[in-house]
C-alpha cells in the first residue's frame, strides 16, 4: 500500500477497528466514521439509494439518541371513509389508487422514508450489539466469580484440615502431658514411700546401737549403713531418671518480664534445632532475681521437653556449637539437669580434675563419668566414696 492510501485509513467509532476502504459513513454531528456494519447499512442501499445529501445529512446512533424528540401533540387526526385513523399528510386514496400513483411521487419521498427506517432498524441493531456485548461481559465476569468460589472453596478445605491435625496433635500432647503427670506421681509416691523405709531403718539402726553398744551390734550397725547407702544412691538414681528429658541453661538473659519460651526458643534456632511451643512442658527459671542476690548472673532457666530425643539433639548441637551466644550476646551453658546429689558430685569432680590435671569430667544420662586421658580408663562416680577411690582424696 502507498504512503498516501495509509493515510486514509480510519477507525470506525463503534468496534474500533480500522476501514480501509471507502464504505462507510461520517456522522453529519460527531463527525465519527462507522463502516456499513456498525451502521447499520447494506451494501446495496449504500450503492444505490443514499445519495450524496442523504450521506451528508446522515446521524449516528449516538447523536440521534441526544436530540430531543418533537412534540406532536397537536397534530390533527382525521378519519378515512373506511373509519381508520389517519395522520395529516396521510394518503386518502385506496391501495389500487396508490399504486398507481407511486410512479406520480417523487424519488425523494421515497428515500426519506426508507432512511428512516433503516435508521431504526440500525438502532436495533445497535442496541443488539449492546445487550450481546454485556452478556459476553457479564458471563466472563460470571466465570471468573466462579473460579474464585472454587479456589476460597480449596482455601478452606485446606484450613479445615489444617485445624483438624492441630486438633489432633493437641488431644495426643493432652494425653502425653497427663501420662507424664502420671508418672511423675507415681515416682513422687515411690520416693516418698522409700523415705519412709530409710527413717524406720535408720531408727531400727539407733535402737540397735542402742542396744547393742559394741561387739556383734557393730556389725550390724555397718551393715544396716550400707543398705542406707544403697537405698540412698537408688533413690538418687531414681530422681534422676526422672529428669531425663530435661536441661539446665545458664547464661540467658535475665530480664524483667521476659518470654523464657521464647528465649529458649531463638537459642535452639542458633544451634540449628527447630523448637515448637508444643515440644516444651514447661520453661522457667530458678532462684532469686538477680536483683534481689546483687549479683549480676542471670538465673538459671530449666526445661523440660516432651520428647527425651529432642533433648538430646539439643545436648549435640550445644557440644558441636561451643560458645553459643543468647540475644544479649553473653555466652550461653546447656547441661543435662542433675539431682542436687549429683550436682555436687560433679562440681567436685570437675575442680579435682583441673587440680589433678585429668582431661576428662562429662556426664550421660545423668551420670558422673572421669577419665585421666585419651585411651585410659573411664570412671562412674555415683558417690564421694567412688570420689575417695578414684581420685584417692577423702570424700565429703
């Protein structure tokens, strides 16, 4: 195409695509051009009965709609001899006398009433074009709803499940809290009960020396000794293994009004140890406020966890990540959780291999372990007589 046949190219108003060719009409008020099918003119009637005024006079759809319409009110009726009503200017002669004097009217007449009624009829058409077009609209609007039902459907399913598991797992750690409120009981009613052994023993022993001053009661004084030893260190024992899900950290910050949860929680994370709040029984600290001892050491935080291997994941990482740091950036201790008893063993385990130069002091599930150097023999202290024996320093 020639440079000169591009510019020619228009756009028709009504479905915006572009006339390149010489069928279509301006409106005589807008000045918009329409090709044939917007409208709504047939090829034909644009050939051979619009004439070159009727083109120039012609009105789109648009500006015919903003012209205000005619009062006719007053226009006369009169009655044909027939009794029809008839407007003024209508024909009174019959169809027979009208026929044949159509060849009499004049072409003009005749253009103007087919234009109006090809006017009309483009209305129509117009208005069709229209009502499909907002159902087209409409019905895409109506899918799209329905796919985002459909998707807030599957949200919500999903939700549902999601709460269903929730639910289910906080039933299991219900249960599991109360089987281990259970056992802890049952362990209390145990201790308590064996107690109560070791006084009546030990009075048993005091009525016997009592008795027996010396000689044969001696004996049995050292022998009831040892059975209270014995009874002593399976209690500990026992207390101990009641302890073996949680740990001792020392280190966190202690500050007012703190999540001790939340604490321990960020400090799993640094060591690479994901940490839920349903994995924690409890998390709370122990002793006085720093505030009220004057000293500047936070207080110790205990933890209890709900699952014994978890413990010990934390137990590794803290082995592997030595010098783990809280948020304050202090260094932060994670230790198994000791018995008293055993808690003191330890401290003087501990001081007696740096005095001794042992290189080894740890303990496992609870238990106090020694060993001099790489390749000697390992050592289970379980009192300060195993103390005495090892270390060859009189126990307390």
């Amino acid at each position: 195409m020639s440079p000169k046949g591009k510019k020619n190219i228009k756009n028709c108003s009504g479905c915006l695509k572009k006339i390149e060719d010489r069928r279509f009409l301006v409106c005589s008020l807008c000045r918009d051009s329409y090709d044939l099918e917007c409208a709504g003119v047939s090829e034909q009637r644009f050939y051979n009965t619009l004439t070159g005024d009727h083109r120039a006079n012609w009105r789109c759809v648009s500006c015919k709609s903003k012209q205000p319409k005619t009062d006719n009110t007053n226009t006369p009726v009169r009655i044909s001899p027939e009794y029809v009503t008839q407007r003024r200017g209508a024909s009174d002669l019959s169809p027979m006398q009208l026929d044949t004097t159509l060849p009499e009217q004049g072409l003009d007449d005749q253009n103007d009433t087919a234009l109006n009624m090809t006017v009309e009829v483009s209305d129509i058409q117009a208005l069709t074009l229209e009502i499909r077009h907002f159902r087209e609209v409409f019905t895409s609007e109506l899918q799209a709803l329905r796919e985002q039902m459909g998707a807030l459907k599957d949200e919500v399913s999903a939700l549902s499940g999601r709460l269903d598991r929730c639910e289910s797992r906080t039933s299991a750690l219900d249960k599991r809290m109360d089987t281990i409120e259970v056992c802890l009981t049952g362990v209390g009613h145990a201790n308590a009960e064996r107690l109560d052994e070791v006084e009546k023993r030990l009075e048993a022993v005091g009525r016997v020396q009592t008795e027996a001053g010396t000689g044969a009661g001696s004996g049995v004084v050292a022998a009831l000794e040892r059975t209270v030893a014995e009874l002593k260190l399976e209690l500990n024992n026992r207390d101990q293994d009641a302890l073996l899900a949680d740990l001792e950290i020392g280190g966190l910050p202690d500050e007012k009004g703190g999540n001790v949860f939340h604490d321990v929680a960020v400090l799993a994370g640094r060591l690479g140890v994901t940490l839920e709040e349903r994995d924690v029984v409890f998390a709370e600290r122990v002793g006085a406020p720093p505030a009220e001892t004057g000293g500047a050491r936070p207080r110790r935080v205990v933890v209890r966890l709900a699952r014994r291997q978890l413990r010990d994941d934390l137990l590794r990482a803290a082995r592997v990540r030595r010098g783990a740091t809280g948020e304050g950036g202090g260094r932060v201790y994670i230790n198994e959780r000791l018995t008293r008893s055993n808690r003191q063993l330890f401290y003087r385990v501990r001081e007696e291999c740096r005095k001794q130069q042992w290189r080894y002091s740890w303990t496992r599930r609870g238990r106090v372990f020694v060993r001099k150097s790489d390749g000697s023999q390992v050592f289970h202290l379980r009192s300060l007589d195993d103390f005495a024996r090892v270390f060859g320093a009189p126990g307390l």
